[in-house]
C-alpha cells in the first residue's frame, strides 16, 4: 500500500514495493498550500535561477497580509494589502 496526500492507502500490484519517489513537474515554479489538519505549509519548487526561500518568503507575507485584512478589515481594496516584504 501506499498512502496518498488525502492520507488514504491505495495498492500497488502484488509483488511490487515503492523504494523512493519525488515530485517531479514540467513547470519551472510550482508553489504548494499544504493542510495539515493543524496549520498550513508553503511548498515551492522552481528551476535557476529562482530562489525558493525568496518566491517562499513573498509568497509568506501575501498569505499574511491577505489573512490580516480578511481579519481586520474585509472590505479593504486587494491593491492596498501588503504582499512583498519590505526588502522586496
């Protein structure tokens, strides 16, 4: 068996075993939302010369300004949240 992202096990033919196994995309930037039931998780995946903690640490202050307005202030305009850090 093996256990898929929904955490459901699905098998595999008789005999046979997964050793390892990688993501893999055709796509030079793959950003991931992840639900872990507790908490959430960014993933990123990108080709050079693409910095993953950079795309990671944009990525982390859109999702913290769109969560900080949607809590603060839901009819604020999409152009007046924050989505780049300040060294951007």
């Amino acid at each position: 068996n093996r256990t898929t992202r929904a955490g459901a096990h699905t098998p595999l033919w008789d005999g046979a075993r997964v050793i390892d196994s990688q993501e893999r995309s055709n796509y030079p930037l793959l950003l991931n939302l992840n639900d872990d039931g507790e908490g959430f998780s960014l993933g990123v995946q990108c080709c050079e010369p693409m910095d993953p903690q950079r795309i990671g640490a944009n990525m982390r202050m859109a999702v913290a300004g769109l969560v900080e307005a949607l809590a603060q202030e839901p009819q604020r305009a999409l152009a007046r949240i924050e989505v780049l850090p300040a060294e951007e």
